[in-house]
C-alpha cells in the first residue's frame, strides 16, 4: 500500500468495521453494561478503577482495528471477527459471527489458521482470571486485591461461571500442587463446556 492509497482510500476501504458497528455488537450480543461502559471509557466502578482495568492498558474499544482501513482490517478477518474489546492495546476479544462465540487473539498475530479456539464468553475469559490472581498485586492503596476482588469483576464482565474457574484456581494452584497451567487451563474449559464447534 502505498502513500496515495492511505491519503485517497478506495471505495472498498471505507467500508471497513467501525467503532459504531462493534459498539452496536456489543449491544446485539447483550452483553453486560459494563461491557459497553469499557468500550466507551465511562466504566467508574470503584474496584475496576483501583485495578486499573479501565485505564489505557487495561480494557478499552479496540483502537488498533477501529483506525485501520478495510483492506488492513481484513489482516484481522473482521467480516467474521468482531471486535469487540482490546486489552492492553495487543490483546483482541472479538465476536465470532460465524459461529456465535468468542476468541481472543494477539494483534500481532492475528485470528488466522484457527491458531485461537470459539468459546463461550466465560471460555475466552479463563486465560484473563488466571492471569489477575497470578500477578496480584498491591494498589496504591497498599491494599492487595483478593480472590473476592477477582470474582466481582467476573461477574461485572457477565462470567457465569466466575466461582467454578476461582473455585479450580485456589483448589489447583493455591491448595494443590498442579503445575501444569496449559492442561489446567483445558480441563477448566471443558468443565464449563466452553468450545464451541463448527
């Protein structure tokens, strides 16, 4: 793509998906405000504030695609891949429209070649609450945020099933001695039957 293309976009290129369409998915998919407070950075929530989770690296609208053109969009299959959420600017939650799931992949990367599984929206999250109890933390504070912290903001993201993958976390890594987090990261997924097939 050359300079003249980015100046003078082609007709195909302002077709692309806009933060009105996500926001609209958000909406569609009916989501949890919460979900749609993040997107538009109106989320004030006093525990979501104190992690963080509402500032620019935490959860906000998917910029990285938003100022992209169709033709770059495309990179991102975004006829198939909504996004609807990015998290610290590299980490893309998206609707799968194909399927009426959900992935997470890695802007660099992309959703290509199936490298990321369709799952429920409590599945594409199991990665993101084990990752909030492993890296605890003290705020400013100096208060450190609790498994009870870690629940209320699964439940304020729509998680169902918050308390079973909290429950497996503590019983898993805090009380046993398991040690493999990708086959704990599976079994998690298939006790909440998380996968969705083509």
């Amino acid at each position: 793509m050359g300079l003249l293309d980015l100046l003078f976009p082609k007709k195909e290129d302002a077709q692309k998906v806009t933060e009105e369409d996500m926001r609209n998915t958000i909406i569609k998919l009916n989501l949890l405000i919460t979900i749609l407070e993040l997107f538009d950075g109106t989320c004030a929530d006093k525990v979501v504030t104190r992690l963080g989770l509402n500032e620019s690296y935490g959860f906000t609208k998917p910029y990285p695609i938003i100022d992209l053109l169709k033709c770059q969009q495309d990179h991102y299959l975004i006829d198939r891949y909504i996004p609807l959420l990015a998290y610290g600017h590299g980490t893309i939650y998206a609707y799968d429209s194909l399927l009426n799931g959900f992935i997470k992949y890695y802007l660099e990367l992309g959703p290509k070649d199936g490298r990321y599984p369709t799952l429920t929206w409590d599945g594409v999250f199991i990665d993101y609450i084990f990752s909030l109890w492993e890296n605890k933390w003290i705020d400013d504070d100096n208060e450190e945020y609790t498994n009870e912290d870690i629940i209320y903001v699964g439940k304020l993201l729509g998680l169902k099933h918050i308390e079973v993958i909290m429950e497996s976390i503590v019983r898993n890594f805090e009380v046993g001695t398991f040690n493999s987090y990708e086959k704990w990261k599976q079994e998690t997924t298939d006790l909440l039957n998380a996968h969705i097939n083509e």
